[in-house]
C-alpha cells in the first residue's frame, strides 16, 4: 500500500503548525535513544511493498514499512540476503526501521555496516518535501553521501518513504565453531586471524568460550574449522546462537538492569574487571555490559579506547542515554537539523535535546 501522500500531508500540516512529531513504524526499536519530545505520532504502519528487487543486479527496493521478514524471506528464496544481519527485536520491524536505527548483527565488521550497503532513499523533510538521494547502484554515486546520512539518523533528518539497498548472495557453506579461551586470549587469537584472510563471518565471546562462525566455500570453511581445533557445533544449535545474539535472547542479556553497549576499534584490550561481566561480539569491537554502572568512568575508558559507549536499554536515571558529542560534531549535526528540519518537528530530542 502507497500512503506517500497522506504521510506528506501529515508532515506538512505538522510543518504550518509546528508540531512535533514522534515517527513510528513497527516499534520494535521504540527503547533505543530518547524519547522524542513530541506528542503527536506519524504512524507508518501500512506503507509496504517491495517495489523492486533485481536478483541479477543486486539489489531490492522497498516502501520503509515493508515488513524486515517479508525482504529476508523473498531474498532468501533467490539465495540471498542483507549482509548486515539486521536485528529485529520484534516481529514487528519494518525495513525502514532497520535503517534509521542504524543496527547491524554479528556479520557487521566483516560485511560492512548498514550504512555501506545503503544506495538510495527517497524521504520527506521536515518542510514536507518529497526528495530522492543515491540510485540503484554503487556507481549512481549523485546523493549517495545523504541516503548514507540517513542510516542510524532515527528519524531526526527525514521520514524515511523508499530504501534501495544492496544484496549479496548466501554464503556457500556455514559452520559455527566454539573454544574455551579467556577474554584476554580470545582477543589476541582474534587480532592474529585478522591479519590473514579467514572465512570468519562472525566472532563473539560470552567470558569463557569463543565462538566463531564460518562461511565461504565449502572447502575453505572445513580446512579453517579444522585448523582451530574448536567444538564445531551442529547447524541448528550453531545458527540458533548467532540468532539469538543478534536479538539479546541469550542468558546475558536477560532481566531489566541497564544494558550498556561499547563500540570500540579493534584490537583493544579486555573491559576492566570494575564493569563486570562483558559479553563481545563482532570480534570485540561491540561489547556488551550489564548493570547500574558509573557512567562517567565507563565513557572515560571507551573514550581512551577510541571509542564511546551507550546505553542501550533501561537506562537509569540521571544517565544520559548517546555520549557527549565534541563540540564541533554538536555543532554540525545543528546544521544538518536545521537543513533537512527547519522547524524542528522530526523526533525532536531523540538524540539530545538540541537536536
């Protein structure tokens, strides 16, 4: 169903009246970030359809409230997939939310982010225009840089009405492959593996064991399997594992406390015991922390580490949800608001309160 026109409408009447609105698809990632200072919700439930899907060439479009399982299954059934194992949280999830949230799965640091298999978007702004950015192909390189904007942009920038995206075939062969080594251990055998070319597809490591997933040819995924001398677990048990990571079904992530999430470069050393528990996943550049933390402390280590941290549910009060941007970062997302959002209507606030 095509309901372009009466998003449109809503937008601009929210424009001339300068109401803020709260943007919302399938709500399956309606816990991430802050909530938007905005009353009125731009409900995009009901705009699908999978508008084209070019097997050959490699990529699918599809209206932003198209269902995430529709686009999987009708790519799964030509043998492919989105490369970067998008999570859902819900069954609910919508193509578009997938998008502007920005998350990826397990496949992320060895498929690339959402971001980079992102070729156009067609949006409106926060004055109601219908606008168009990237194309079909790496190649149609005019706006490409703006539909990349938008990935992990939650709404604030534009509402999101078409995404073209790029597919890549199913893998060969797959094979999940775990081993008992501490966090300290699993991080060094990580860093050697990425300086060869390996067919690891995705690495995560619960505090006790690493566990690998392997995918490529048939030949290349059984001689590396065979080669770290590893548990290889049975598919059903290995693909439920990387499934239930992806959704935070496993054990780890059970119960109510604060989930902090840390993106760091690779190679960094092990979370300080102080923090607790860590569960890392892509390879240890996402990690995983539970609990009431001390915020600030937790932000100084990530920061000294190149990177930053999150809180990504439940977060407890007082603590601010997206770490302090510099200023000059601050000041350019202001400009982008304001370019694409004059009046500030578009999940104002979702990532802080001047944006």
């Amino acid at each position: 169903m095509d309901r372009s026109d009466e998003i449109q409408q809503q937008v601009v009447a929210a424009f001339e009246s300068r109401t803020p609105l709260a943007i919302r698809g399938g709500g399956s990632k309606d816990f991430y970030g802050r909530r938007p200072a905005a009353a009125t919700v731009l409900e995009l439930r009901g705009h699908q359809g999978i508008l084209e899907y070019e097997p050959r060439e490699l990529f699918l479009r599809a209206r932003a409230g198209t269902p995430l399982r529709e686009i999987e299954t009708t790519l799964a059934e030509r043998g492919q997939m989105l490369a970067f194992e998008p999570p859902y949280f819900s069954p609910h999830a919508t193509f578009g939310g997938c998008v502007a949230s920005g998350l990826a799965g397990p496949r992320r640091p060895y498929a690339g982010a959402v971001r980079d298999h992102v070729l156009g978007v067609r949006l409106l702004n926060g004055r109601g225009e219908d606008l168009r950015f990237g194309g079909k192909v790496m190649k149609n390189v005019a706006g490409y840089d703006v539909s990349r904007l938008l990935v992990g942009s939650l709404g604030s920038l534009g509402v999101l009405l078409e995404i073209t995206c790029k597919v890549l075939p199913l893998p060969a062969s797959t094979c999940s492959v775990a081993l008992d080594l501490s966090t300290g251990d699993a991080l060094e055998q990580l860093a050697t593996w990425s300086l060869r070319a390996t067919p690891i597809s995705a690495a995560a490591h619960d505090g006790e064991r690493l566990y690998l997933r392997l995918a490529g040819a048939t030949s290349r995924v059984r001689n590396f399997a065979a080669s770290v001398a590893g548990e290889v677990l049975e598919d059903e048990t290995g693909n439920r594992f990387w499934e239930d990571l992806r959704e935070q079904r496993l054990p780890f992530f059970a119960g109510d406390a604060p989930l902090w999430r840390l993106a760091l470069p690779a190679g960094r050393p092990p979370t300080p015991d102080a923090f607790g528990p860590a569960f890392l996943d892509w390879g240890g550049q996402q990690r995983w922390l539970r609990g009431p933390l001390d915020a600030q402390a937790l932000r100084a280590w990530a920061a000294a580490q190149g990177g930053h941290a999150t809180v990504f549910r439940n977060a407890q009060q007082g603590v601010e949800i997206f770490p302090d941007f510099p200023p000059a970062l601050l000041a350019l997302q202001q400009r982008l608001k304001a370019a694409f959002d004059p009046a500030g209507i578009l999940n104002p606030g979702r990532f802080k309160p001047s944006l």
